[in-house]
C-alpha cells in the first residue's frame, strides 16, 4: 500500500511540476516580436498614442530603455510612442542563458529613468518590472487601464 501511494505521489508531482513551467516555457519559445505584438492584442488605435516601430535594444540605445550602461542580456525589444507629450515604454528583455532573472530584474528597477522625457514621466509605483521564464517585461505607461492591459495580455500568454 505504501508503495501504491508513494507512486501515486510521485506520479502527482511530475505532473503538476511539468504544468506549472508550461506557460513560461511557452514564452521562452516566442520571439521578441512575437510577443510585442501580443501585448497590444485588442487595444483599439485610439487607447493608444501614436507607437513607433519595435526596437532592438543595443548597447546603443539600452541606458535610454532601462538606464543600463552595457546590454548584459541575451535580447531586448523596446516600443514607444512617437510623441512624447505621454509617458509609454514597453521594454522586453530576454535573459541568458542561467541568468539571475530576479538580479536583473532588481537591477532594471534600480537603473530605469522613469522622466526621461523630462515633460512626463510615471512615479516608482507605477512601474511594472514582471517576468516570465527567462522572459521580463518592463512597462513604464502613465496610463493605468493602458499599464494594466499590457500586463494582462503578457500574463495571459
């Protein structure tokens, strides 16, 4: 009988612990693009500013992104609005392979410039810094039902 229940058991925590990484893993198999694209499914034009293109964060352009001083991860993707009289940046970050995600995450938060665009800008508890797998998402959006959307859509996935 204990052999039975300790098989059962067993058989019970392979299962759930298979289910409970499928959604990130999921997330890890998407592309940047991919789930860019994903994060503004079922906005109308109007609840947005006007976006630009997504962009590749490169060493370049990664301390205007997420304050950081070199890209010390495996990608990144970012998308603003063009007109900057309203504070949206939506940044994802790919991490490498083993890296501390929460340690990037922790690092994001503490270096991110969150008035960058000196006339608007969000205040610290506004910021959203979430992760998925090896997958992070950074919202810097003034617009709560915006922000909250976003991140819906990104936890859905």
């Amino acid at each position: 009988m204990k052999k039975l229940l300790l098989t059962v058991m067993t058989a019970l925590l392979l299962v759930l612990g298979g289910c409970s990484n499928t959604k990130e893993d999921a997330v890890s198999a998407m592309t940047l693009e991919d789930i860019m694209t994903a994060l503004y499914d079922g906005f109308s034009e109007d609840e947005l500013p006007m976006m630009g293109e997504a962009t590749p964060v490169t060493d370049e352009n990664v301390n205007w992104y997420l304050g950081l001083g070199a890209v010390d991860f495996k990608e990144g993707l970012a998308r603003e609005a063009m007109i900057s009289s309203v504070a949206h940046s939506v940044v994802l970050v790919r991490a490498d392979e083993g890296q501390d995600v929460e340690g990037l995450k922790d690092e994001i938060k503490a270096s991110i410039d969150l008035r960058k665009w000196i006339c608007v800008g969000i205040e610290e508890d506004q910021l959203v810094v979430e992760s998925r797998g090896d997958t992070i998402l950074v919202v810097v959006v003034e617009d709560q039902t915006t922000r909250d959307k976003i991140v819906t859509n990104f936890n859905n996935l």
